[in-house]
DNA sequence: CAAACATACGTTAGCGCTAACATCGCCGTC
DNA sequence: GACGGCGATGTTAGCGCTAACGTATGTTTG
C-alpha cells in the first residue's frame, strides 16, 4: 500500500479515481462498487473482497457531493445564530455539533448581521439554497422568532433556546422554572423582596425569566418591585447595580445571566456593600467563571449541551418526519439547575 | 405575483423548478438560463429580461450541489477546531464566519473529541470526503500541529492561532511580543521580576508566551523565576495562585490566560494580599468579563475576529493559487495589544 | 420437470447543472 | 456582394453517483 504505483504502466490520470476505475479493476461494474459502499446484501463475499481490495488500492474515496445530488440529501445541517462569541450560544453549538457529527451530519453556520426579521429570513435562505436537510436557529429573539412562522415549510426548521409558542418545535431550557427557583432561594433566606435585572425587552429568554420571577414574587404575596432592563452585558449589571447600591432597602438581587451579575458583585463591592453578608446576587447561566467570582456566584444553571444535542435529536426525526410523511416532533424543555455558591446568604437584621 | 397558479393547467408538478423550466417559460434553453444566472454577457438585454421574469414567476432556485458537482468547488470551507466553548476559539471562529459570508463562502465545523495527532487527521478527511474547497484549522496544540504536516496535499490548509513553523501558511497573534509586552510592563513598574503560570505544556500559544516572558526578564538581567503550569481553566490559576500567595517575594504575576488570572485574583484576595497594592496580576487575552473582575484586570488584548478574517482571506487565496498554479500565500501575524486597568501598580515599598 | 423465484450481477437513465462546441443571423469590409 | 467575424443562442456531453430495471445463473416447488 503505497508502492501501488511503481511497476504500474501510466494508466493513472491526475484526476481522482471514480467507481468506474474502481469497478475496472475490480472487474465488476460501477454499480457493484455503488452496492458494496451502501452495504448492500445481494454482493457475493468474494466479489466484495475484491472490491474492497480495488477501493484500498485506487485510494478511492466517494464523492458525497454526487451523492447529494442524485439521492436529494446532502447531510448536511444548518445552524443560525447571532452571536456565537457568547457562552451560551457557543455551548448549545458546541453540543449540536457533535450530537450532529454523532448521526452522521455535518454543520454549516451562518451567523446574523442583525437581529431581525430580514436578517433571519435571508439566513435561512441562504442556508436552504445551499441544500441543507434542515435548519436549527437559534435567535431567542421575540422578532426574530416569528420569522420562522413565515419561512418556507420544505425545509424543517427547529428552535433552539426560544422559539415561537407554536408552529414549531422549540427546545429550550425551562427558563420559567429556573428564574422561579432562584427568586424562591433569595426568599427562603428571608429576603423581603427580589430586586431583578432583566436582559434586553425583546429577548424571548430574558421575559420568561422575568415571568418566572414575577410569579414567585407574587405567590409568595409580595409585590414585585420595579424592573431594571440590561443588555447581557457586565457593564450594564455594573451600571443597573450602581443604582441599587443606593438603595438601603435592596437586599437580594436577581441577575438574568452571571456576566451581569458580576456587574453587579463590582458595584457592590464598590459601594462598600458586603456580599453576601449585606445583599444577596444570584445569576443566571453558570459561566465556567462564576465559581471564581468573588464571592462565588450563585446561579441557575443552564445545561447548554443538552439543549444542543436534544434539538439536534428532534430536527433529525422531524427530517425522517417529512420523508415519511410520519408526524412531526414535539419541542422539550430541559430543567434548570440552583447552584448556591456564596453570593447568597439570609438577609441580614436590621442595624439598632 | 402571488397569483400565479390561479387560472393555470395543473402544469405545476410539485418537484421544484429547473433552469429548463425556467427556459421554457422564457422561450430559451438552459443553457441560456445558466448564463442569465451566471451573468455571462453575451446575452441580449430583451432575453435576459423574459429569463428573469420566468425565474420570478416560477420561484426558481439554482441548485448548488448540482453546481458544485460539475465546477468542482462547493464554495464550503472547514474550520477544524477543538472547544468552540472557548472565548478564544469562539471569537475566531465567529471572525471566520463573517469573512467567509462576505467572500460567498460557507463555513462546515468539525470539532475534535480528542486534542491528539489522529482527531485532527480524522477531521480534515471527514471535511475533505465533504468536498470542501479549503480548511482552517484552530488547534493550536504541539502535537496536533504536526499532523497539519502529514495532510493530504489536495485541499488547501491554513493552520489559525498556532501551527507548525513552515510547511503551511499559519495566521496567529503575535504571542511573543505579547508575552514581552505584559512582561515588560510589570517591570516597568519596578517588579523586581516577575512569575508566570503558563498553559498546558502543548500548547503552542503558550510555549510562545512563556518564550516572551523568559526573554523579557533575561533581556532586563533577571533569572526567570520558577514556572508554574495551568490549564486555563480559573480553577488552575486558583490553586497555582494559592501556592504563589504564600511566598512574600511574589509581587508579579503573568497568567497566561484571564481566566486563570482571575483564580489568582481570587487566591491573593483569599490570602489577603491586596491586588495590586502588593501583588500586581496581568492576564491575556481580554475577554469581555475583564474589565469586571475586582480589580478591573490589566491584560494583552488579542483581536480575535482579526485573526479570523484574516485567515479566511489567506485561505481563499490559497484557493486561487491552487487553481491558477499560482503560488501559495503567506500566513501573517496581528498583533497584540497592552490594555492597562487596576491590577497592576508600582510595586510597594518595603516595610520598615 | 416446467414454473416460479431468488441471487448476483450488468445496463440504462437520469439528478441539475456548466463547458465546449455548433449554428444562425447580421454587421462591416474590400 | 461574397466573406470573415462576432454576438446571441441552441445542442451535446458530461460531472459521479444512485435507482430502476434487465439478464443471466442457480434453487426451490407442485
């Protein structure tokens, strides 16, 4: 092997050996070798060895491109995503990647310009005109999502972190719950009320949460107290948490994602506010880095890979679904997770 | 626009239109949609007009993969990588996608179970067997470099973030310099030297920081104290940051990257030593979270996405030069960048 | 022992597209 | 006004593969 073609007259063109050459050598016909390739039964022991030998030796390898044109099917799968720099996104990509190389599929991403309805439709588009079998998106975005509502039906279409209510399947973490467990944590340990910073308006995962909170607050009879909107980002927990500081009566906050929540450790500790000791932070995410915040971060952990390899699952049968004709998938939730770590104490008595 | 099977013959099979469809209705051939499509001249304004409309009204989409069967270029490019969780990797890979959509390309992962010499073979095949037109490859690992070296020779190859000396063309930041600028920047400050927790061992990013670092202090006629090994991870940066914590003599500390340099932020707290009033910390990379750590962190900035559309291009002429027989690029080196925030100082005065 | 049927192949058509060549007017040229 | 040339188009061949059917052999069955 690899000395093939040193007694061998000049009979090896440039070009990449095809089943003809393999068949040639072989002795059989190009749709034997096709047979061989696909497992096919109805190929004698012998005639297969012999193909098997031919394919070793030519170094021949199938073009899967000609494959997808004559079968329809490329293997081939679609990710859109807005920004694949941040954790979760990176994770839950991460996850489908090797759930999908796992069944067999390849992925092709295709991150937005921007976070709207155009920017969605046209991704999908582009994806679907270079011949995926299905599309997962994720754009937990309350615009973006029902851009799906409106994209072309040949191609299944999965939702991943948020979606739409209906229409789709949509896998996702069940931020309800999880903002629920940790508004419940913060007033278990005594706390009044929970004060809450939420992510952008028009984040699908950011309202849930938000939800979850609202109502934990109110069935524990308390009124929710006013809501302060951040970006995601540790510069706007750090400027929402400056706000708070000031407020004496501030004791328990609830960031929707860890990176705000370090935001708002800072703050604290800038204004001289003792966490946990003075006010309780819990986040929400739990980010390689929150163990080592300081103190270490109370979160809600979000299980990204499972999100990734579940949706993963579901866009595979709902491919098989189409091609059947069978009844397509349901979504699922994933559960979240309390991980107290220090950021969280009981509320502390009151000064003399 | 919208109407269009209103008062048609059921002459509308459900198969999707081809381009003899479309030149059918245009009164042309095929072939004259082909070139319609492909904006060859030679084509009379009045036909060019009736093929376009016939495309519009019959919702034509050129197929690709048939495309890509007969040019032999899939317009799809790979990306080798091994944790696009990674703030690193993530970002690159993000740069990557952007570059590669403005240049009409699409991007297929691959992300490696194991970081050794076999994974990365694998995974180059596995793209290649795929049909796409090039490959970049994220691994900045020792080991993994060199299988860069024993890849097939037919797809063009550019290694991102590290790779081996010469063979391929390799597009990096310039983590030498980098190293010597943190490094310098500590000593500038009166450190009388300065300690370091590199990473993992085969890490090629690493092996070059720790290159920076050693001839920094040697260039400023110091003995280049003891090296600590991490693994990224805060966690490690924590537990060497510990151990550092206890010598009285440490007053600097280069971490290799900025998650290990918040575990030392955290370990120096822990043992009470004030950062940077007695120890002085500076990481690598800047990552979002940075300016947020308690100190706001002193770092070395690389530009990820930089490094990351400036690879795309590299690749994409590597392409051209596969094609025409032209010669293959150069890789090329961004460079680093000092971001000073609070967690370095001028190094105390001794006590009385 | 002929009919019926597997088994192990070969042959023929495409999949939807582009490349290469063929064809047909129509123009200006000498 | 016959001729070369060129612009606009049609025709013919594939790209490498699979699907569908055809055709030899054996193998069973009433």
């Amino acid at each position: 092997m690899g000395v093939a073609d040193e007694g061998r007259p000049p009979v090896r063109p440039r070009r990449p050996p095809v089943m003809a050459d393999v068949g040639r050598i072989a002795g059989v016909s190009h749709q034997t070798v096709s047979r061989v390739i696909n497992g096919s039964s109805h190929v004698s022991p012998p005639t297969r060895g012999r193909v098997l030998a031919a394919m070793q030796e030519l170094g021949y390898r199938p073009n899967s491109i000609a494959r997808a044109l004559v079968t329809g099917r490329s293997r081939t799968l679609g990710v859109v995503s807005f920004d694949t720099t941040l954790y979760g996104p990176a994770s839950t990509l991460f996850g489908i990647e090797r759930a999908a190389h796992a069944a067999g599929y390849f992925i092709i991403i295709a991150s937005l310009k921007a976070l709207d309805r155009a920017s969605v439709g046209e991704a999908i588009d582009r994806l679907q005109l270079h011949g995926v079998d299905g599309i997962l998106v994720i754009v937990p975005d309350e615009e973006s999502a029902d851009a799906l509502l409106h994209a072309p039906t040949d191609v299944p279409l999965v939702a991943v972190e948020a979606g739409p209510e209906s229409g789709i399947p949509v896998v996702a973490v069940d931020q309800v719950a999880g903002a629920v467990m940790g508004t419940g944590h913060l007033l278990d340990l005594g706390h009044e009320t929970v004060w809450h910073i939420s992510g952008p308006p028009s984040s699908l995962e950011s309202q849930r949460r938000v939800e979850g909170w609202r109502a934990r607050l109110e069935s524990a009879g308390r009124t929710p107290p006013p809501m302060l909107s951040g970006d995601w980002s540790a510069r706007s927990g750090y400027d929402l948490g400056r706000r708070l500081s000031r407020d004496r009566a501030v004791t328990a906050v609830f960031a929707s994602n860890d990176q705000m929540a370090l935001g708002v450790l800072r703050a604290m500790h800038e204004a001289g506010r003792g966490v946990p000791h003075e006010v309780s932070v819990i986040g929400f995410d739990d980010i390689p880095e929150s163990p080592y915040f300081m103190p270490p971060l109370t979160t809600v952990r979000q299980d990204f890979g499972e999100v990734g390899s579940r949706s993963l699952r579901v866009l595979v049968s709902a491919i098989e679904a189409l091609k059947t004709g069978g009844r397509p998938p349901a979504g699922s939730l994933v559960e979240a997770e309390l991980i107290v770590r220090s950021s969280t104490a009981v509320v502390a008595v009151a000064g003399p």
